[in-house]
C-alpha cells in the first residue's frame, strides 16, 4: 500500500495539507508567459522557485522550458531586489535576446515588498530595455490562491502591460483560451476558424510547449501570441474568455481599461460548454455555423450514444483545477455518470456552489471541496467507493491502493504522453475524453470478467 | 591500440566563444569559471571559481537550499514525518520527483514518502506569522500518523517574518514526546542546494545520529554516506555488500530510515560517496565518535571492485578481504559481457556531464570503461574542493555566503568516542598506501585540454554542444529537451530517466547498456525528412 497510513475516518485539518491539489502562482504566470512569442518568463526570487517550475513543465511537457532568475540571496532579501532586477533584465537582453520578458514574483520578493511597476519604469529610464521590446510584470504571490491564479494574473498583467485602444475597433475577437494545453489551444483556434471569426487568441502555447524535433534547437520559437496582437486586443470588437478563475480578469481588466466588452464562458470541454462556445462565436461573428462543425458535433453524440451503456451510472472521483473541473463535471453528467467526490486545490466558494448546483436533482448526493487535497479525496473514495478516478498524475498512488481505474486529465501529467498533442476541448476532444475513459473501464471489464463472460463484441 | 577520438575544436577558442556574448562584468565572473583542464604532476590542476553566487538573469541550472535539505538529504528517508512552512509550491514541488526508492520491509512499516505535508501558508499567515498554524499542523500530523519523528522545513517567507520554528519544534518535541526538529533551510540562504545539504546534515547530526545505542550486530560495520537511492542504486549497494559480509549500518540518505541515522555512531567505517554534499558529516563523526571515513566510489564497475578493495583492507581481515575477492570474481563476468557488447559502439565516443556535486566526476568511470572520453565537465552546485581535491581546502575563501551556514563545533563523546584503529594499524595502512579523508576531487582524473565549467547555463550550454558536438550530454530534467532538439542524446543523471539502478556491478551493466541504446538510437538520423535532405527538385513523377 503506497498511501497506507491514509485512515478512513475523517478528521477535519485546520492546518496540515497533505498531498495538495494545487501549486503555487509563479508557475502558472510562467506557463502563461511562454504562450507569448518571443517571451522569456522570469521569475523574481531565488532561484529554486525558477528550478522548481521549470522542472515541473518540463516534466509536464517533455519540451525544454526557458525562465530566468533573479537569483535573491540573503543580501537581496535584505535590501531589496531591485538591483538583482536591474542586472537581470539587462543581462537577459544581451544574452538571450527575447522580444519581452514577463516577470512575476514569488513570495520572497512579495514579502519583503518588491514593486514591479517602480522596478521596471526605473529599467526602462536607465535604458535597460531595448528600443522595441517589452517587460511586462504579475504580481504572483505563492500563499494567495493556486497556480491557477498565477496564470490568471499573468494573462491580467499581459492586457494591463501591453493592451492599447487607438481608439479604431478593428472588428476582431479576443479569445482567452484559459489553462488549457498546447493542443487545447489549437483545437480552439481550427474551431474559431471553422466559424469564420477573426479573432487573437492569447495566451497561446501550441507550437512552444508541443513542438517539433528537427536538429536545431531555438530559445523562442516561431510560435505564440505576438505582443503586438495584444497590444491590438485593446481594439477588438469583444472578448471571450474561457473559464472564470483563468481568465476572467483579464477579460474584464481589458473592458475596464479598452472598453471592449466580454463574455465569459466555460472552458469548451465536453458536449455543452463546447455548444455554448460556438454559440457565441457564431453570434459574435454573425455567421452561421457550418456543416463541418456540425458534423464533428454529431459523431460526438454517436459515440456518446454507441457506449452509453458503460458511462451510466458510473461513479467518479475528480481532482485538479477549478475551470477544468466545472466543464468536466458537466461533461460527465451528459454521458449520465455521477462525479461523486469533487475537489480542487484552489480556494474559492464559487466553485463549490457551481458543481452542486450542476449535480442538483441527478439522484445522487455530491461530496464537493475547493482548498481540498487528495488525502481528503481518498478518504472520501474509502468511505464511497468509486468506477473511476480523474486527475494529475498523482492520483495513480491512489488509483493503485484502491485498485480503481484512473484518466489523467489536468495538471501536472509526467508519466504519461498525449496531453500535449491530443486535445479534450471541442467536440474532438470531447471523443477523445470518452475513448480514453471507455479504455480504462473496459479494461477493467476485461480484466475482471469470468473465463465464460469474456466476450469478444461488446 | 590507443583510442581514437574524434578531433574537438581547441578548447580556448571554444572557451572564448562562450565568453564572447556576456557584458563586461559576467564576462569576467565566468572567466573564472570555465576553466581549460591542465593536470600537471599528477595531480596539480588550475584553479576555477566555485560556490559563488548566480549572476541575476543567467539561465541557471541550480536550485535553492530548501530543495538541497528537504528534497536530496531527507527526501529519501521514509519514516520522518516532513512539513513544509511555508505557501504550497515548495512542498509541492518536492513531492515524489526526485525518484528516492525505499523499500519499507512490512506492509506494517512506516513510509511517509509518498505524501506532502504543508502548512499551505496564505497571506493571513504572512501578516500575522505563521507559527500558531505550524503548532497545529505538527498536532494534525502526530494525531492522524503518530509518527515516530516530525522535520519541519522554512521555505523563503518563513525566515523573512521571523517564524521561530526551532522554539515550536522544541515545545512540541516536549509536548508530544517524540523527536521534532527543524531546519532553517530558507531558499535564499546561500548560492545553491550545496547550503541545504549543510543545513540537513548539520541538523540530522544534532538532532538524531547517536541517539540509539541498541547495540548493531556485525562484523564488518560500515555507514555509506552521500548516497540516495536515485532509481535504485542503494539497493544494489546493499545486495553487493551484504555478498561480501559487511553491514550497513546506515546509509545517508538513500532507504534510510530514523533508526539507520541513531545507530549511525555505531559503524566502524564511513565510506563517503557524494563528497560535496556530506563530507563534513564524515569529519564531524571521525571527532565526536573516532569513526574514520574514506572516499568511495560505487559508480563503475572498477570503481566499485576498488572501493570495496579499500573497505576489505581498512579492517584488514583476511576472511573479509578473499571474501571480496570472490564476490569480485563472481560479478565481474557479467560486467566484461558487457563492455565486449557495447564497446564496439561506444569506443572513441565523447560525453559531457554536468550535474550535481560528485556525479559529474563518478560517471566519468563508466564513461572511460566504455572507452569514452568526457570532453567537458562541471557540477552545479560544488565547492572548489570537488573540483581540485581536499588539499585546497584551507585555500578556500569563505564569503558571506558561506558564512550565513552554521559550522557547527564538535568535540570528543564522553563516553561514545571510541577509537576504531590503534596508532600501529593507521601506521600499517599508510605505508600500505592507504588514504583517509581524502579526496582528489574531480580534475586531476580528467584529461588536460578539457573544459571544467562550474555552475553551467542554458546559453553555455547550447554553445558547448554547437561547437563541440558531444555524443551524449548528461544533465539533469530542466536541460534534457533543449539538448535533444539540437540532436544530442541526453541522459538524466539527477532521476535516470526513470532508468538504474547505474550503481554496483549490475548498476554498470545497465548504465552501458543505456548508453550503447542512447549512441544508436535511429531516431538522431532521421530528423531530416526526405525532402530536407535533398530540397533540389531534379525530376517530377509521371503519372500516367
């Protein structure tokens, strides 16, 4: 037994998290940062945390991950971090030669006070930014909110940082993708083609964090959001910003600042959070949505239709980031399985009540928690034993103790390939969620079956 | 037949080229770091500059000291509860990614690793301190897990708003009547995870070593230190030691557990693996107890054979020293089937390492017995002592830096000090040759004309291997996909990729084994595709 000291009885924690269901800030606004073109992250504290999350996406990815360091020693964290900035930023630019650095914090330089905004006004006084390039800056403490958060921020701190109105709309859409993956993010921009929408899509990592092996390796590659399209987001004609705790603010930080209105929608995972996005890409766009669109919709509902039989009823454990979780949630409803224990990392109450209310009335009782962890995951699978576990890597410790069939879905996944290539957004994605879903209970079907039930034809 | 290696640009033009991109002031700094090898009488080697602080924006391959003390020194011990003060992404982070094995005996036995313990600080906890929260997380943990000792770690903010852990280890050691410690391994504190490792070691030795005078049974009783069980090696080292009839009293760190560190007074012998992270803990116990310790090196397979040679002979007991013998003789032709299937492969070929603060030098064994030449080399996080050997030792300067570290004083045990050897048998051993507390350190082995380069970065990095063109590049996680997409093998040193054991006999078996799979691996020759080979269009295709 791996996690064999987990007790089945509940005892409430008001100070030890144990086996979280979140990270910190920082890493999210690096994940965001690389999705701008040219971009070097660069995270402001000591280097660990840089080390730490480079590690992480790189194990996520299996890509290489480009971040620098302020490099805080005890001095800095004295006296400040300004000059290790200062030094930075100018090194960064004679050494690596980006087009933008996105700078975030970490909790040492929020602690003892860093200001962003003065440190970088004060490198670009003393020349320390190239004519043409860009720093921009997110506010990213690690004891407030999660990962999710830092990434929330970051896109925040692109629009404040870079988003201009000139004043001219120029009939295009903002589309804030929210955490989703290289290939997620892809998935939405083929769909926003398919409708006919012009549009910018920031942040955007397909083509950084997904790409290819050729013999020569490039520090930025020819991919992601330029600056100068988020620059122009300030003039579009509207934004849609997929999921609320990723990229809300953003969206709403640039109708404050640029006056260009916003929608905000679920992330387009599964059958009707996919519905809802086209729905309103169509209208923003005013056209109607085409046949092919139609069609991958309906070999979505075939499938769902070919294998209802083994998604009904099926109890399920969800672990990972609130907007993921929401749209998943529904996803799992549609296919009439019950996401009997719900829990996310990330602090908010909101969350809670939206999966409730998504459970409401479907004749089982739901078990929900936003700041859980997985030690109360598990507990809550001892106490009500599920068909299936859906989450980061992690949750195979438990899957294997409980001997419960387990979907990587959410972040991070290191031991398992897939989530950078295939997307589970759009009606595509939502098949390939049911095939990789159908894989495991199949499986277990197959594995468990008397000599006489075994049967070749389901 | 000499070897033949393939012809490398000259290593001063290579180590200019790398210099040429940095502003003035870097560009100085790392002059003194990149070093061109030059080995004379033996073991005479230049000077490089080491253990000093990152330069601020250089893409570094370190970590901090919180991840050099609670991710490498305690990570791998699987009964200490360990809690994590402070915000959740260190805890998170040093959760399960280091690949330490343990294998707890019964299904009964304590195992901790597998979970992570924080106190998830937010910003109330920030403002108004965080010790009341750290007092009932440890309750919380000794309530749910009873456990039989509780560690708990400062991350950044923790010493910036003054927490005193060490008081609340205190109060709860009292109060709950198990051992509780703690270890102000804050990431600011030094230049890398070199002053984790000091602060971990520091307090273990404090806190636990010698704590249990259960008498340990044995006759030939060793610790092995500065070793971590990465994808299995203590394992191996514990299957080829106990062959020979020696017991391991404890291993730091590598499937140890809080009873293996107590007895740990009780050895015979220290036999020191990685030097940089743990070779002040050999000295600590060679004062306070008269354990005397000795460098060794298990990676390799004539290393191993060596250092086990080196052990036999310290207690200089034939029955111990045949019995070495034999167990060389049996694992030995494994190792020769081997090198005979890979060397046609690997001869003549060239590596580059750069990892931690002994690897970089120990592979350099297996890399020679597959009649492989490193050809640029250097640690991530050493002292100038891993580089050019103890005898620099007291030419080191101690900066601020390396002061902030507690050096702790340590006299004679009243009544534990026992002395292992009597002045006629140390007498005996030296002039059979015989070194204690020694250490060449890494550049005397390698070749003049090298490059030793302390403290690697991305941009080096990409030059190194541009201009160089290694045929297989060791790193670690965050460097390993750059490398690859300019078409290099790259082998992790730090996780294995999830490979090893690459310890012992069977762990060099498996190392030549990989890296015979690494330098014939088709993938590196099909990165062209077709029509990148040969972009001229010279004829269409005629279809009917």
């Amino acid at each position: 037994m791996l996690l064999r000291h987990t007790p089945t009885e509940i005892k409430e924690r008001s100070a030890l998290n144990i086996n979280p269901a979140k990270t910190c800030q920082p890493i999210g606004a690096m994940y965001a940062g690389l999705g701008i073109k040219g971009c070097l992250p660069h995270s402001h504290g000591s280097q660990g945390c840089c080390a730490y999350h480079r590690s992480t996406l790189t194990r996520h990815y299996k890509e290489p991950v480009s971040a620098a360091t302020s490099s805080f020693t005890e001095g800095a964290s004295v006296f400040g971090g300004q000059a290790n900035l200062l030094q930075a930023i100018e090194n960064i630019f004679s050494v690596y030669e980006p087009e933008i650095i996105a700078v975030h914090t970490t909790c040492l330089s929020e602690t003892i006070g860093d200001d962003l905004n003065q440190i970088v006004d004060k490198a670009v006084k003393e020349g320390k930014v190239p004519a043409g390039k860009q720093v921009i800056f997110a506010s990213t403490p690690s004891y407030v909110g999660s990962h999710v958060t830092g990434f929330s921020n970051m896109v925040k701190g692109m629009v404040k940082c870079l988003a201009v109105a000139s004043g001219k709309k120029n009939g295009k859409v903002n589309i804030i993708p929210g955490w989703v993956e290289p290939a997620d993010m892809e998935e939405i921009k083929r769909i926003a083609g398919m409708i006919g929408v012009s549009f910018t899509m920031f942040p955007d990592t397909s083509g950084v964090l997904n790409g290819p092996l050729t013999g020569e390796y490039h520090m930025f590659p020819d991919a992601g959001t330029p600056a100068e399209d988020i620059r122009a987001a300030g003039d579009a004609i509207g934004t849609l910003a997929l999921g609320e705790w990723c990229s809300a603010d953003a969206a709403r930080t640039l109708d404050a600042q640029c006056k260009v209105p916003c929608r905000v929608l679920d992330l387009p995972i599964g059958l009707k959070a996919t519905d809802r996005f086209i729905d309103a890409l169509r209208t923003v766009a005013g056209t109607s949505v085409p046949d092919t669109v139609n069609f991958e919709r309906g070999q979505l509902i075939d499938v769902i239709s070919d294998y209802h039989q083994y998604f009904f009823g099926k109890k399920v454990a969800l672990v990972g980031d609130p907007d993921q979780l929401i749209a998943l949630t529904e996803f799992l409803l549609t296919l009439d399985m019950q996401p009997v224990h719900v829990v996310t990392g990330t602090p908010g109450k909101k969350f809670e009540a939206r999966i409730r209310e998504l459970c409401a009335g479907k004749g089982f009782d739901v078990n929900v928690r936003a700041a859980g962890d997985m030690f109360l995951l598990h507990q809550w699978i001892k106490n009500e034993p599920v068909d299936l576990i859906m989450g980061n890597t992690y949750c195979k410790y438990i899957a294997r103790d409980e001997d419960i069939p387990h979907v990587r879905f959410g972040f991070p996944i290191m031991d398992r390939v897939g989530h950078q290539y295939f997307p589970v957004t759009g009606y595509k994605g939502g098949i390939r969620l049911m095939e990789k879903i159908l894989g495991v209970l199949l499986d277990r079907a197959d594995r468990d079956a008397p000599e006489e039930k075994f049967e070749l034809v389901y | 037949m000499a070897l033949k290696h393939k012809s490398i640009p000259d290593v001063a033009t290579v180590k200019e080229e790398l210099l040429k991109k940095y502003p003035t002031k870097v560009a100085r700094k790392r002059a003194k770091q990149i070093v061109i090898n030059d080995v004379k009488d033996g073991d005479v080697v230049p000077e490089v500059q080491a253990n000093v602080r990152t330069t601020p924006g250089i893409i570094t391959m370190r970590g901090c000291t919180y991840a050099g003390c609670k991710g490498v020194i305690l990570g791998p011990t699987r009964d200490i509860v360990n809690i994590t003060h402070g915000p959740i992404g260190c805890g998170f982070y040093s959760w399960l990614t280091r690949r330490n094995q343990t294998k707890a005996p019964l299904e009964s036995s304590e195992n901790f690793m597998p979970y992570a313990f924080s106190t998830d600080m937010q910003d109330e906890d920030i403002i108004f301190g965080g010790e009341k929260k750290l007092i009932a997380a440890i309750q919380e943990a000794y309530d749910t897990f009873h456990p039989k000792a509780i560690a708990i770690f400062a991350t950044c903010p923790v010493g910036l708003i003054g927490d005193d852990i060490h008081a609340v280890a205190r109060k709860m050691k009292e109060k709950l009547g198990i051992n509780i410690f703690a270890f102000s391994c804050e990431g600011y504190k030094g230049v890398s995870q070199s002053a984790g490792h000091h602060i971990a070691n520091n307090q273990i030795f404090t806190h636990v070593v010698g704590e249990d005078d259960t008498p340990k049974l044995g006759e030939y009783k060793i610790n092995m230190l500065g070793e971590y069980n990465i994808g299995g090696d203590a394992f191996e080292l514990e299957r080829v030691l106990e062959k020979c009839g020696i017991t391991l009293v404890s291993t730091f760190s590598g499937n140890s557990t809080y009873e293996h560190f107590a007895t740990a007074h009780q050895a015979d012998l220290n036999a020191v693996m990685c030097h940089r992270s743990i070779n002040y803990v050999a000295e600590m116990m060679e004062t306070k107890y008269g354990i005397p310790w000795i460098k060794v090196n298990f990676i390799g397979a004539e290393s191993s054979a060596k250092s086990l040679r080196k052990i036999a002979q310290y207690f200089g007991d034939k029955k111990l020293i045949d019995r070495v013998e034999e167990v060389i003789a049996e694992e030995m032709p494994a190792v020769h089937a081997a090198l005979e299937d890979v060397k046609p492969f690997t001869e003549g070929k060239t590596a580059m390492l750069f990892v931690g603060g002994s690897r970089a030098h120990h592979y350099q064994d297996l890399f020679t017995e597959m009649g492989m030449k490193t050809i640029a080399a250097g640690y991530e996080f050493a002292h100038r002592d891993d580089y050019e050997g103890r005898k620099v030792m007291p030419t080191i300067k101690v900066d601020a830096d390396s002061r902030n570290i507690e050096e702790i004083e340590v006299a004679p045990d009243s009544t534990r000090f026992v002395p292992r050897k009597s002045d006629e048998d140390l007498k005996r051993l030296a002039e059979e040759g015989f070194t204690f507390k020694d250490y060449e350190g890494m550049m005397p082995q390698m070749e003049s004309n090298t490059l030793v380069i302390d403290d690697l970065n991305q941009y080096e990095a990409d030059k190194l291997i541009e201009l160089l063109k290694p045929d297989v590049f060791c790193a670690g996680i965050k460097e390993k996909f750059s490398v690859q997409k300019m078409g290099v093998p790259m082998k992790q040193l730090h996780s294995y990729d999830y490979g090893g054991p690459y310890a012992g006999f069977k762990g060099a078996v498996n190392f030549y084994t990989e890296i015979k799979r690494l330098v014939t691996s088709k993938v590196w020759s099909d990165l062209k595709a077709p029509w990148e080979e040969n972009p001229e269009l010279s004829a269409t295709y005629v279809w009917e």
